[in-house]
C-alpha cells in the first residue's frame, strides 16, 4: 500500500482523457511531419520497455523480462529484444550549447549589459581589455572557436546586426528559433519534457513539487485575446531577463555539481471550440490555474 507521503495514482479511466487533450496537438505534429501511427508505436514500445527497466527497479533485486512484460503489457520476446537499448536522447547540438551560452552572457553580465539590463551594442575589438567587447564576449565564454567565425554565423543567422558605427547589435529576435531548425527541435523536446515532467511529479506526490500553473480566461473577444498575449509577452521576456541575470551571477560563484534548473513560462490563445463561453464573472473561481 502506498505510504501518507505517496498517494496513489489517478485511476486510468480519469487519466486518459486529460493524456489525449495532452497528445493531440503532437498528433497534429506528426502527421504533418509524415511519421505514421506504427513508427509512433516503435517509438513508445521502446519507451515503455525503457522506463519499466529503469525507473521501476525493485531496491536490491535485478529487473527481469517478466516484470518488464506485466508492467507494460509488452510480450516477453519484445521486452528480451528492446532491454538495454537505452532511451532516446535528444543531444545538445555543439552550436546551440555554444550559441546558448554566449548569448546567456551577453544578456546577464553586468560588463556586456546597461543600467537597465539591457545588451550593449559591442565592437568587434575593444583597445583595452577592461572594455567590453564581441571578441572578449566569445573569449569569456569559448576559446575554442574564434569570435570572427561566431559573428559570421551569427550574421548569417540574423541573431545579430552592424550598426552604423560598426558595433554588433543583438537582434530582437536572437533567442527564438526558427520554425523547424536543430535548434527549435532540441528545445522542443527539452522545454516539453520539463514541463510534463514537473506536471507529472506533481500528480504523484502528496503536495505540489514544482510550481506549475497558468491564468485563463474563457469567452473573450479576439481583440482581447491578442491585447492580453502581448501584454504577457512582456511580463514573460522581464521575468526571464531578471531570472537569467540572477541566475548567472548566482553561477559564477557556485561549485557546479549534477544538477540542472529551467524556468519556463507559455502563452497561448485559440478559437475557443464551445461558442457558447462566455467572460469570467465575479460569480465564478478565481481565474486561475493551479498545478
């Protein structure tokens, strides 16, 4: 029996249609991308045999093929051929790690921002090594590759731009990936993977791990909606400047060690599907979401 600390989980019935509402946006994904519905299963075959192996081990007994078999429904030929093969792992891609923390300094460190937080329209090079400049920016952070090779991809990438004075200027738009690239696939899966997880370790604990809410309001005009999204553009860009500045300072001092930390905030609007919603009164729960 499950202890106080340990609830038991939500009854599969209750749990199905809240995953479908969860899968059906990367249904839509993979039938654009023309993965068909028996490669999916291929993928979460695996992923079953995976995650019975490994995260439902019994402390201080070897996992078997039979057990593997009745947690996942899997037949035992199966589980025997699939175990050991590791679950898929979606690698950093060099240059986006690089990229990453290039641009995570830029936008952090006191040297290459303003008084506002702002990044610094930087030189090429700086006559003095006290002053901020791109080259020293790449130094600080990589020396692996030179900085005139970064500021030409990142040129051709449209993350930064010359300005008149001949300065590199971060562009607005430098930390979104574009639709579809290495870069926007990794932090698919990563920024996903975060979120569901969070989600899901609060489901199966007896009070919230993580927090994991949203503000909502139904029955809105389209005017509204997309004045409200940019309004939570805003907000949302400050609190990830502030928390990646935080963050950043906090790191230059920490010992490092195995752990990893992420802060993610989503916005979303649709057509609402029920035409007869209608705007959130004083009548009805605050409108907000919790975990």
């Amino acid at each position: 029996m499950p202890s106080p600390r340990e609830p038991t989980p939500p009854n599969p019935e209750r749990l199905q249609a809240p995953v479908a509402r969860l899968l059906r946006p990367l249904v839509r994904l993979l039938i654009r991308s023309g993965i068909t519905f028996p490669a999916v299963t291929n993928i979460l075959r695996e992923l079953y045999v995976n995650v019975a192996e490994y995260d439902f081990a019994l402390s201080g007994k070897e996992q078997t093929d039979s057990r593997v078999s009745l947690l996942t429904g899997i037949h035992r030929k199966e589980v025997r051929r699939l175990r050991g093969a590791g679950a898929p792992v979606s690698t950093v891609p060099a240059s986006l790690s690089r990229t990453s923390r290039i641009l995570s300094r830029w936008l952090a460190a006191p040297e290459f921002t303003d008084a506002n937080g702002r990044p610094l329209p930087l030189p090429r090079t700086a006559d003095q090594p006290s002053l901020p400049s791109f080259e020293s920016l790449v130094v600080s952070v990589t020396r692996d590759v030179r900085p005139r090779a970064v500021l030409d991809e990142w040129l051709d990438r449209r993350i930064v731009t010359i300005d008149a004075d001949d300065r590199i200027v971060l562009a607005e738009t430098a930390v979104i990936p574009s639709g579809g690239s290495e870069q926007q696939l990794y932090y698919f899966g990563r920024n996903l993977h975060d979120h569901a997880a969070a989600a899901v370790a609060n489901i199966l604990s007896a009070e919230p791990q993580f927090m994991e809410r949203a503000v909502h309001y139904d029955g809105l005009s389209e005017e509204l909606a997309r004045k409200l999204e940019q309004r939570s553009r805003e907000l949302g860009t400050e609190v990830l400047r502030e928390a990646n500045r935080e963050a950043h300072a906090a790191s230059e001092t920490d010992g490092g060690g195995g752990w990893r930390w992420t802060l993610g905030i989503y916005i979303y609007r649709e057509a609402a599907a029920d035409e007869t919603a209608r705007p959130f009164s004083a009548d009805d729960d605050a409108p907000e979401a919790g975990s």
